[in-house]
C-alpha cells in the first residue's frame, strides 16, 4: 500500500512539473484563495501572516532582477539594431511608430482606470497611503531623468534614469562600432543569463503568488474578489479601444487605406496570438498575412514585424495603466500627474528593454510600480489573473506590429496597393512547425 500511495505522489509530481506556468499560477491563486478566506472566515488570520514570507521570497526575486534585467537587455536589444545604420528611415519610422503607439496604449489604460477605478473599495492597506512617495513637480521629474551617478541609479533602484543610462550607453556602443564590438557580446551574454534567471524565478511565481494570495484574502476576506473580474473587463475594452481608435484611425488618416481591410488582413494571427498567447510564436503567422493579405512587401516585413516582436509591447502597456491605478486605488494612493507622467514614460521605454522575456508584464508592472513608489505586493493579485490579460495584450501586440509595417510600407512605395485592396485569406500555417 505504501508503495502505491508513493508511486501515486511520483505521478502527480511529474504531472505538476510538466504543467504550463500559468496553469500552475491559476492552481496557486485559488488554493491561496480557498485557504485564505477559510482562515479569515474562522479567525485564524494570523496563520496567513505566517505564511506570507513565502511570498515576500517571491518578491525580492523579483526585485532582484528589475534593475540588471532592464539595464542588460536595453543595451542588448538597442545594439542589435544593425539596420538604424544601413536601413536609415526604416528604423526611424518604426521605432518612432511603436513608441508613440505605445505611450497612447498605456495612456488609454489610465484614462480607463482612472474612469472605471477598478481598485476602490478593495482596500488592501489604507495606512500605504501615509508612506506614499511625495511626487515631485514635473519639471523636476523630466530633469532627474539624466542620472547625475547611473551606479548610483542602479543601488538606488531609480528605474527611469537606469532605462535613460542605457538607452545612451546602447547607441554609444552602436556608434562606435567594431572598437566596441567585445561591450556588445559582453551585453548580449548578460542578457540571456538573466533571461534564464528570469526563467527561474518565475518558476517560483505559483508558490509566491499562493502565500500572498493566501495572506491577503486571509487577511482581507472576500472583499477583494469582485475587483478582478471588473481588471479583466476594463483591460479588454481598452484594448479593442486601441485597435479601433488608434491602429484603425492611423490606417484610415495616415495611411489613407481602408481600416476594414487592416481587421480582415490581420484576423489570422490575431486569433493565433490570442490561443497561444505568444507574439514570437506568431511571427510566421503575421509576416505571411502582412505580406499576402495586406500588400506589405518583403522587405518592410522582415525588418519592422520581428523588431515589433521585440520592442512593441502595447497590450502590455494598457494593460499596465489599468493595473497600476488598480493597485494604486486598493491601496487607497491617490497618483500626482508627475507620477501619470512618470508611468507613461516608464512603460513606454521599458516595452523596449522587456518584450520577449518570460514573465514579461509582471517584470514589466513591477518596474512601473516601483517608479512611482507602488507596494509590489499587488504584483500578486494580478498574477493570478495575469493568462486571461496575456492573451487579449498579446493580440493587441502584433495587431499594431500589422499597423505599423502598413504604415512605413506605404509611406515608403512598399505597399502592394491592389493586393491590400483584394479579399483573401491566409492558408491555415501550424507555428509549431514553422
């Protein structure tokens, strides 16, 4: 019988190893859930105090990896762009395209947390409010935003003068050329040692996000439930606001093209990123739609859809903007318009230095929260619902990577205009073996 009990737990232990993440994550939020409300419903809250280390352990890993990552993978992505020299335009457009779409995306976000307010009436820490940063005037901000020490910066864990610092010392290596080329791998190096480390700690996220889980619905009941249903609505509606609004009326008024047209030619990898919920494994899907339904030609394709795999992260960014304030609002912190500005500029330059790594919009919200002075600890309750927000963020993603590369197509003679005029739909394309 001991035998069997204990080939039986070998099995449900291979079974949990070989599950996806964020299975293992819904499966920590409701256990955390469960045992949290029973403990508050029969007065052993102080149980759930005791469990929470195990989420703090959580949170300093991801402390940990926000100042190194950020700066690492910044400087790493800036000098892989070889075409800004060669391609010119190109890259000034597309570039320039992503970051303008993306400040609008998370602006979108904020303007819908701050209309719908999605955290009042959770109240998970009235007294944070008393411990709230003090935000400084605008100006201020704008001028601190040049580090006067970056290593100082980086001790300090001052997130937006660490993207600036690398940002600079990106383009420095670029424009130095092959005298720098040793900084570059050195760059490169890093920043896939602390992909993997990412890798790692976010294994441990089922196990954090259960103890928070557990002290916060042990601590503050069934209280904070309904608020995440009302998360999941409002960063849906602000993403099709985005492609509506923004991707569609930047067709219609930039481009001159039909919008209807851009929703048909990108159906095909919007329905596969929202099933797989990942924009790299997309690409294929996207570029082939690009080129086939929408007249965008190979060469505008190639360049601007994978460097959108990289550094385009609107759906992220929206879904940060609902997030903050949602966590700012359960926390009873009221947000200065230095710190909207500081969120905007934060998410817009962090999209850069984040896209493509595991676990990349709570990387990416914690960073943002930390800018502005946010307990991390809200980290947890969005990571609970963070798959259902990953696949409408991830859809959001390559539509406006699409938008993009029919924007610099036509303004640089590239688009097949006869083609983009022309029903006609992709061949279904299995990624898994593309």
């Amino acid at each position: 019988m001991q035998s069997t009990n204990s080939e039986h737990a070998l099995s449900l232990w291979a079974k949990w190893v070989q599950m996806d993440l964020w299975k293992k994550i819904f499966i920590g939020l409701a256990l955390g859930l469960v045992l949290g409300i029973t403990l508050n419903q029969t007065g052993y809250t102080e149980y759930a105090e005791k469990i929470k280390p195990l989420g703090d352990l959580f949170i300093n890993g991801i402390k940990m990896l926000i100042v190194p990552l950020i700066f690492v993978s910044l400087v790493s992505g800036i000098t892989s762009l070889k075409s800004m020299a060669t391609m010119g335009r190109y890259s000034v457009k597309t570039i320039m395209w992503y970051l303008l779409t993306t400040a609008v995306a998370i602006t979108i976000g904020l303007i819908l947390g701050a209309i719908f307010q999605p955290g009042v009436g959770v109240d998970l820490g009235a007294a944070a409010a008393a411990t709230a940063k003090e935000a400084p005037s605008l100006v201020s901000t704008i001028v601190a935003m040049v580090p006067v020490n970056p290593i100082a910066s980086m001790a300090e864990g001052n997130i937006l003068q660490v993207i600036v610092f690398a940002v600079f010392f990106g383009v420095s290596i670029t424009l130095a050329g092959d005298a720098a080329k040793p900084v570059k791998d050195l760059m490169d190096g890093l920043a896939e040692v602390f992909y993997k480390l990412t890798n790692i700690i976010i294994s441990f996220a089922p196990y954090g996000v259960f103890a928070l889980i557990t002290w916060v619905s042990g601590t503050y009941g069934l209280d904070m439930l309904m608020p995440l249903a009302k998360v999941i609505g409002v960063v849906y509606l602000g993403c099709v606001i985005h492609a509506v609004v923004t991707y569609m009326g930047l067709i219609k008024f930039v481009a001159k093209l039909n919008p209807v047209r851009y929703a048909q030619g990108v159906l095909e990898p919007a329905i596969v990123a929202f099933s797989s919920a990942s924009s790299a494994g997309t690409l294929p899907v996207t570029m082939m739609s690009a080129e086939r339904n929408l007249g965008v030609s190979r060469s505008v394709s190639s360049f601007v859809l994978p460097l959108g795999t990289t550094i385009n992260m609107d759906g992220t960014a929206l879904y940060q903007g609902v997030c903050v304030l949602f966590i700012a609002q359960a926390y009873g912190i009221d947000l200065s318009m230095a710190q909207y500005i500081t969120i905007i500029l934060t998410a817009t330059l962090a999209s850069i230095g984040t896209a493509g790594v595991p676990g990349a919009g709570l990387i990416m919200l914690s960073l943002v929260l930390t800018s502005v002075g946010l307990p991390l600890e809200g980290v947890a309750i969005i990571a609970g619902i963070d798959r259902i927000l990953d696949m409408a963020r991830t859809t959001l993603n390559i539509t406006g990577d699409s938008a993009v590369a029919v924007l610099i197509a036509k303004s640089e003679g590239q688009l097949d205009q006869a083609l983009y005029d022309t029903p006609h739909v992709l061949k279904t394309v299995d990624i898994r073996n593309s």
